[in-house]
C-alpha cells in the first residue's frame, strides 16, 4: 500500500476500548499515513489535534475511514504531538 494523503473519518478511543476508557465523536481531518513494517506512520493537521491525542487516559486505539470507505483500525503504539503509530488488527 502507498501513503494515503488526504481528509479522511478518525474515531479515538482512550483507555481499554469497551472497558473504562471514552471514544470521542468520529470528526473529519488531514491526514498523512504511510504504511512502515510492522505499522501506519499517521500525522494528523491541524496542529491542534495533538491536545486530544495526549488526553488522559491516553489514546490507545484509532478507527480511520478513508474516503473510499475503507475502514483500518487498531492499537496505538506510541503518540507525539499530532502524529501517532497505528498497529493495524482489521484489514
């Protein structure tokens, strides 16, 4: 797969998702993805984000739907400011 550019639906789960954690409202944004080995490299504009990726109890889990309506979706490995490693568990 190549990098995917462009707005695309993004759901954020934090904490265990179905435990304790909240998921926020699914909201349009720019994204940069680009898939590495063993996850999606994603940075997210505007800058902003980055304030709603570090709430606590931390993002642990990303639902993106392109445009096309593809969904891929996963576990958060690591978050830094508006960008964030997503370990893929749906194809």
């Amino acid at each position: 797969m190549s990098i995917i550019a462009g707005k695309v639906e993004l759901t954020l789960t934090y904490g265990q998702p179905g435990g304790l954690g909240r998921t926020a409202e699914p909201k349009i944004y720019s994204v940069l993805m680009q898939p590495m080995h063993s996850c999606y490299s994603v940075t997210v504009t505007p800058l902003e984000i980055g304030v709603a990726l570090l709430k606590p109890p931390g993002l642990s889990h990303v639902r993106v739907k392109l445009s096309d309506g593809t969904v891929i979706e996963g576990a958060v490995r690591s978050v830094h400011h508006n960008y964030f490693e997503l370990v893929r568990t749906s194809d």
